[in-house]
C-alpha cells in the first residue's frame, strides 16, 4: 500500500517484527499487491494524497506511474537524490500521503475480523497440542522400566553389551 514499490515485502516483515506479528503472514498479505491490482492501488494512493494536500500536483490520469517508478529505481540506485526528488518527489509525495490513511483503514478493516478467529484457532491448536503431550507423557510413564537387577541379567547373558548398560548408569 506504499508507493515503494519492492520494499512491501520488506516493510511489512519490520511491521510484524515490531509488532510480535507473524512475518510469513505479512508477506501473504503483503502479495496481494501484484501486478494486477498495483495500478489501481496507486491511483487510489495519488488521489486521496492530492485530496489530503491539496492540489497543485499532476492530474492521476496525466501520470505514468511505471515510469515514474522506473525512473526512481535508476536514480535510487545511482544515488542521485537530486534527480530522484525532482522527478518522482511530485508523485511520491502525494502517494506516501495517502497510502498511510488507506493501510490504516485497510488494516482495520482486516485484522478486526480476522484476530479473533486466528485467536481462536491458536487456542484450539495449542489445547490440542498439549493434550496430545499429556497422552504421550502418561504412556511413557505406562511402560515397564528395566530394573537394575534386569540389565545385569541382561548383561550377564549377553543380551545387552555392557558398554549401554555403563551409559545408562
């Protein structure tokens, strides 16, 4: 939901680390922005900044944004800060502004719903878990355990080598 296009993944993996949220479920959602759905996120991004601002910057239908965004990336990448400010600063600028209220609403409109059922489902899966520990815990402590007396016998009748017999002691 930001116009720093190939930094979701990693922004929103330092979101969820700072938060103690799942990464690997930051990423899931973070994939819905793909390729067919980017166009019509920055539009709406550029618009509700130009709305937030004010006008006084390009109309959304004058922008090329895969341009704009490549041009970036070149300039990000020679470093040449000047270029990049001059060129995308009038389209990032309106974008930055209007991708936080619109990942805000986005966000609630997500995790309100959803945290109470994945709350549920960890509840569920952790009693699961732990009873199934408890099973198991209880079985180990069903079975027959050798005495002493036994592994000497063992030992003596070479059943056993005496070297385990040594480990266990």
């Amino acid at each position: 939901m930001t116009p720093f296009v190939g930094l979701h993944f990693v922004l929103s993996a330092i979101v969820a680390y700072a938060m103690r949220a799942n990464i690997l479920a930051s990423a899931i959602g973070t994939a819905v922005g793909n390729p067919w759905t980017f166009p019509f996120i920055w539009v709406w991004i550029y618009n509700a900044g130009l709305w937030m601002i004010g006008s006084g910057h390009l109309d959304s239908t004058e922008v090329e944004f895969a341009t704009v965004f490549s041009q970036s990336m070149e300039a990000l990448i020679r470093f040449d800060m000047a270029y990049l400010i001059k060129t995308s600063g009038p389209v990032l600028w309106p974008m930055l502004v209007g991708s936080l209220p619109t990942a805000i609403v986005t966000w609630i409109i997500f995790y309100v719903p959803l945290q109470p059922m994945i709350s549920r489902y960890q509840t569920k899966r952790s009693h699961k878990r732990s009873k199934k520990r408890r099973e198991r815990k209880k079985e180990r402590a069903e079975r027959p355990q050798l005495a002493d007396e036994d592994l000497e016998l063992m030992v003596s009748s070479d059943v056993i080598p005496e070297t385990i017999v040594a480990d266990k002691k």
